[in-house]
C-alpha cells in the first residue's frame, strides 16, 4: 500500500513510525517498561469506520466463558488445585476472527502494511514478524458485555499489539503488574509473586486506553487482566497478532479453544 492510503487511516503527524529518532525513543520505552501506549494512533473516521465494523459483526462472535490458570496451561499435577501454579480465574469475553473482518477494512490495511510491521518489528527487537498461515488468527475483534472479562494471565508471546475499538464507562480497565517471573527470579518466589497478586496483595498497574488507541504490550513476564465491564456498553478490542516465523499456523486445539471452530 502507499504512503497516502497510510495517511488516511494512522495519525502520522503525531506518530511518524518510520522516522528514526521517534523509533528509537518507543524502542528505548518498551525496553524499559514493557508497555507503549499511542493515543489517538488510528484517525477519527477510521476508527467510525472500525467500529461500525465491529458491531455489525457482533452476532458472528464466539463466548466461551472458561476457567484456567494464569499460564494458560493444563493443571501440573504435582502442586494442589489452590496452589498459584494451578489456581483457576475466569475469562469470559468473545471474539470473532480474521475471516469475518473485511479485506477493505482498515483493521486489514494497517495490519498488512509494510511500514506498520517494520515499526513493530524494530520497537519490539523483531528480525522480521510474519501473519498466520491459518485464517482465523491474525486478526481478531473482542467484545466484552457487563459481566465479562479477561482473567489474570501470562502471555506466551513477548508482545502484544491491541487497538482499542470502543471503551466502556465502567469497568473493563486493564490492569498489569511488574514483571514477576524471568530468568533472575526463581521457582519459589515466582509462585509467591502470582499468589500475592491473586490475592490483592501486589501494587497494581493501570491503562486506560480511548478509542483509537494502540497498546504495545510484553506480557511474557507481567501477569495482566481486564476487569469486568460493569456498563450495558460493549468493550471492543482489536488483537493483531504476528509471528516470528513465516507458515505457521495456531494449532487446532488452541483454534477451538479461542474460536469454538478449526480453519479447515
């Protein structure tokens, strides 16, 4: 795509994502932190535009509320259900996936850009990123309805790239901690950390993030969560996800746990 068609979507006046200096700043930012947040990255009347999208979409979108722990991985018989390696919060959002977004669709042009990806490879140490092979998973829209959330979790990747669709007035916040695992923390003080969290006893972080918002987020290491959306509004969310290897596909099982259906 060109330059211009960009223009028209990006707010590149403020966020010149292929001016070196500007790169290096929101490199410096994420190494530090572990988390971006652009204000206003997507323009007005394209972010009417995705969200009329999304809603029209709504009736396509897969809940599967479910309980797991927040490694996102099966039970480790060896500690107790309530021990922090095994005890279970409640995720409860619904999603629909990359083959009911619109080709023409910005969520697509963005996602699909030569220089969005090079910006998110370069902020994020990226030698190249690449979409799924599959057709469901490189894109996907979330909705959160009162009641609903994402529980507390780590994230398999070492980032995120979300856009923020529609904010509610109540609720539905993200929430983040400090890096409680890595190679400088062992076993003992990792479940520790987790279990004071679990607990309401860690400091926690929060975001708010307004429509038109881009969050570039490490989540390998800081556990997260939304809160539960307490508003008839619809929290509305954008994941775009990339890989670091060419061909590769979400497997099965994770397809029908995310997306209640496989690609083929």
């Amino acid at each position: 795509m060109n330059e211009d068609n960009l223009k028209n979507i990006i707010n590149l006046e403020d966020y010149p994502i292929n001016e070196a200096n500007w790169l290096k700043k929101i490199q410096n930012q994420f190494d530090e932190t572990g988390i971006v947040s652009l204000e206003n990255f997507v323009l007005p009347e394209s972010m009417d535009n995705i969200k009329k999208e999304s809603l029209s979409k709504l009736n396509h979108a897969y809940f599967n509320p479910q309980e797991h722990n927040v490694y996102l991985k099966s039970e480790d018989k060896m500690y107790p259900s309530e021990h922090p390696r095994n005890k279970k919060v409640k995720s409860s959002k619904g999603c629909i996936t990359d083959d009911f977004i619109d080709l023409s669709s910005p969520l697509k042009i963005i996602y699909n850009s030569s220089k969005f990806i090079d910006f998110i490879s370069f902020v994020t140490k990226q030698d190249s990123i690449h979409p799924y092979k599959d057709k469901l998973s490189s894109i996907n829209i979330h909705y959160a309805r009162r009641g609903e959330e994402l529980g507390w979790h780590f994230d398999n990747s070492t980032f995120a790239i979300t856009l923020m669709i529609n904010e509610v007035s109540r609720g539905g916040e993200f929430e983040y901690t400090e890096p409680l695992r890595g190679s400088l923390i062992n076993q003992a003080k990792e479940f520790e950390n987790i279990s004071n969290v679990l607990n309401g006893k860690t400091e926690i972080k929060k975001i708010s993030m307004k429509s038109g918002g881009l969050l570039l987020f490490n989540g390998k290491n800081s556990m997260h969560r939304v809160t539960k959306v307490n508003c008839d509004e619809i929290r509305i969310l954008a994941v775009l996800a990339y890989n670091d290897k060419p061909g590769v596909s979400l497997s099965k099982s994770a397809q029908m746990t995310f997306y209640g259906r496989t690609d083929g």
